[in-house]
C-alpha cells in the first residue's frame, strides 16, 4: 500500500505484475489500469500523470478491500458439487 510512484518501466512492470496476479477480484482491471500499463509501449514517452496516479489509487484500494480466501470450519455443512464426461472431471466444495 505504500509503494512509492514508479519511475521507469521496470517499476511499472513490478508494480502491475503484483496487481495482476489479483485482477480476477477487480472488476474492470484493464480499463483501470490503462493508462499504467500504455506506459510500457516503446514509442510512448514515459510520463506519469494525474490519470496513472488515479489508477494506482484505485487499484491499491481494491487490493486494501479484496475478499479474502480462508480455511473453512470443519464444524459447519458442506456441499461438494461433482461433474464427469468424456473430456474429464471436475469438482466443487461450497
């Protein structure tokens, strides 16, 4: 949460490698962080803008806010929802 602004493209890279590995959390990632990310093509110059700074900002607040992932009570119910056919199998624990 405390990153410092980036200030070259590998930091952008840094930066956004960690944001993406949580981008199926965050509802439109790549339209809100477009205007990070277009600072990595070769022919655009690197400047960070009040848009880059927004961005960052809104998605450090989404990284603040995520759901979080945790270990289930072994004292509650549980469903295990299973499928099977001739291209494999799968299953779910909800």
């Amino acid at each position: 949460m405390e990153w410092s602004t980036p200030n070259n493209v590998s930091e952008i890279r840094s930066c956004m490698g960690l944001t993406s590995y949580y981008k199926i959390f965050i509802k439109k990632f790549s339209e809100i962080g477009y205007p990070i990310t277009s600072l990595q093509r070769k022919r655009n110059k690197f400047e960070w803008t009040t848009q880059c700074a927004t961005s960052i900002e809104i998605l450090k607040q989404f990284l603040r806010n995520a759901p979080v992932l945790r270990i289930t009570n072994p004292n509650k119910n549980f469903m295990v929802c299973t499928i099977s056919c001739k291209e494999g199998l799968g299953g779910v624990l909800m």
